[in-house]
C-alpha cells in the first residue's frame, strides 16, 4: 500500500475566501494542507474568518490522519451551504497547528472560491 501524505506549509501571503464574491475570510497567516488526493485545502484562523456566518452543524467526519472534524454551515448573500467548512478541535499530534483552524470546500460547493491577491 503506497504511503498516504498530508503536508502543511505556512503561507504568510493574503489569502482571501469568497462565497459569490463576498469575504468571508482574509488572512496572511494561513497553513496550506496538501494532501493524496485532495485539492490544497487553506485553514484559517478563526479570527480571521467572519464567523457569524457560520452555524455549527451535527456533522462530524474522521481522517485517519488529522483526527475528528466537525462541521459548520456557511451562511452569505442569503444562501446556506451546508456542512460547507470544518475544523479540527483536537487534531492528532502531527497536525496540532490545525487546531480549531477552519478550512472551507472550494470547488466542492458552488460559489465557494480562495484567492491569494498579489
């Protein structure tokens, strides 16, 4: 069985998120997680990220690698997207700096969208 990675990498260049052109978060403190099979996925700090648009959801999912996820929906321009952004609260020991981190599902969802503006 080929060895599965999951890599972070510090970006400290903006990185903005967009739902139908609308901020909902904008940092230069972001890790970037790449992993087998996923698209790069860019984790936020919550301070970062407009969290009154996000409800927490019953939604949990568990990765073999990072540990357990729970789940919010994304409220903007009066749509709901659910189970549209996740975190880690106590991610296993080699991804601690995940912690309570959001990641949104770009390109999973319609409208979500990151850029990283020069």
């Amino acid at each position: 069985m080929p060895e599965h990675k999951v890599s972070e990498k510090h970006l400290h260049e903006p990185v903005r998120v967009k739902v139908d052109g609308e901020v909902v978060a904008e940092a230069t403190d972001v890790i970037e997680v790449d992993e087998d099979g996923h698209p790069p996925r860019f984790y936020f700090a919550r301070s970062d990220v407009k969290m009154e648009k996000l409800s927490r959801t019953e939604t949990t999912t568990t990765c073999p690698f990072k540990g357990l996820a729970h789940y919010f929906s994304l409220t903007a321009h009066g749509h709901t997207l659910p189970d549209a952004v996740w975190t880690y609260e106590d991610p296993y020991e080699e991804h601690a700096e995940l912690k309570s981190r959001v990641a949104f599902y770009e390109g999973k969802l319609p409208g979500i969208s990151s850029e990283r503006p020069s």
